[in-house]
C-alpha cells in the first residue's frame, strides 16, 4: 500500500500542470483581458450647463466608480437641474383649463441617474482624455409653490419619466495625485417628453461641463 500511495502522488504531480493548462485554455475570455484588478476609485461633482426652452441651465451632478486596470471606470451617477424653467405655452394651458392658482413660480424641473461607464485614454499623462457615457432613467415635472409656502414646498402639475443617454468627452488635468478637474462637453438624448404644450425633444441638448474628481487612479 506504501508504495503504491508514493507512485499515485507521483503520477498526480506531473499530471497537474496539465490538468492547470487545460483549465486556463478552457476559462472564457473577457472584454478587458484576463488581468483585471481594480487599481482605483473616486468621487466626482459635475457642473453641466445647457439651454432649455429659451433658459439657461445649470445642472449640478455627482459620481462614484473604481477604476479597473486605470484605464477605465464604472460607477454610478446622478444630476439635476438647478435652474428655473419657464414655458409660458404651459402656463396659458393651465390657465385654460381652469387653473385659477397664482402660476408665477411655475417651472419645469428635471433630473437623471443611472450607471456611468467611462473609458481613459493616455492614463499615465499628466493630461489625458476621459469618455464619460451614462444611461438612465430621468424624471421631468412642472410645479409651483402654492401662496405662502417657503418655497420648497410645490404643487405638481404634470409629470413624466424618461430614458436617458448622455455621451461625453472631457480633457482631464491631473493636478495633484488624488485630484483631477475636467472640462468638456456631452450630448444628452431622452426618449420623448410627452409633457402638454412642451416639445418632445425639449432635454436633447449639448452640454458644456466640468468635473471634479478626488480619488484613487
């Protein structure tokens, strides 16, 4: 029995690498080659700026990803808008159709969030290209403040959920090692509003914006 037992160990180790061979030619291969890690992560606030129905628009955003292998990112994300809207078309058709409240403070008001993929191109330099891409679901509604209130209490008109796409591009500087600011633009796509007396491509609109990151690369 000893001597068998020593000859199967024996017969076992040489067999392994070849058992290990087979089972690494046999493993799926991935997207992002087979020595993925997460080398990274960081926070970010966005600032994005646009034109709505005729009003400036100042969007202020937030992020969080790891990064895999310093070359690209995946996280989620979330923005909405810090500006009043105005579309007087809607508010004649409130008016129209018996609204009898004070309509001064109506504004349209509107957000998205989903998940964030953001590939980096020339990672090691000091200044480098970031492609942020984000896909969601958004949120688009009319209100107002009913008489008296503080202001942060509003009355709902109409609303709606939407899909959301927002490619980009930003030149990102990194100024010290855990801080990076960005500056770029991007293109936000929504399916249709459907909102009364609104445009149905009313979100689709160029983006200038910039981004502060603190994290780890």
């Amino acid at each position: 029995m000893r001597f068998h037992s020593r000859h199967l160990a024996i017969v076992l180790t040489l067999m392994f690498p070849l058992f290990a061979h087979a089972q690494d030619e046999e493993r799926p291969r991935t997207l992002l080659g087979d020595s993925n890690r997460v080398t990274g992560a960081y926070f970010g606030m966005t600032g994005r700026y646009t034109g709505v129905l005729s009003s400036d628009v100042l969007h202020i955003g937030f992020s969080g990803a790891v990064i895999i292998n310093h070359r690209i990112a995946f996280g989620i994300m979330g923005t909405w808008s810090t500006s009043p809207i105005k579309n007087d078309a809607y508010r004649e058709f409130l008016v129209d159709n018996g609204q009898a409240s004070d309509l001064s403070g109506l504004e349209l008001r509107y957000g998205y969030w989903g998940v964030l993929v953001e590939p980096v191109l020339w990672h090691r330099s000091a200044v480098h290209v970031a492609l942020p891409v984000s896909i969601g679901l958004g949120s688009a509604s009319y209100s107002f403040p009913p008489p008296g209130s503080d202001g942060y209490q509003r009355n709902r008109t109409d609303g709606q959920a939407f899909f959301a796409l927002e490619p980009g591009l930003e030149v990102e500087l990194s100024i010290v090692d855990a801080l990076r600011v960005g500056f770029g633009g991007s293109y936000l796509y929504t399916s249709d509003i459907t909102l009364p007396e609104t445009p149905a491509d009313v979100l689709r609109t160029p983006m200038a914006r910039m981004t502060i990151k603190i994290g780890e690369w």
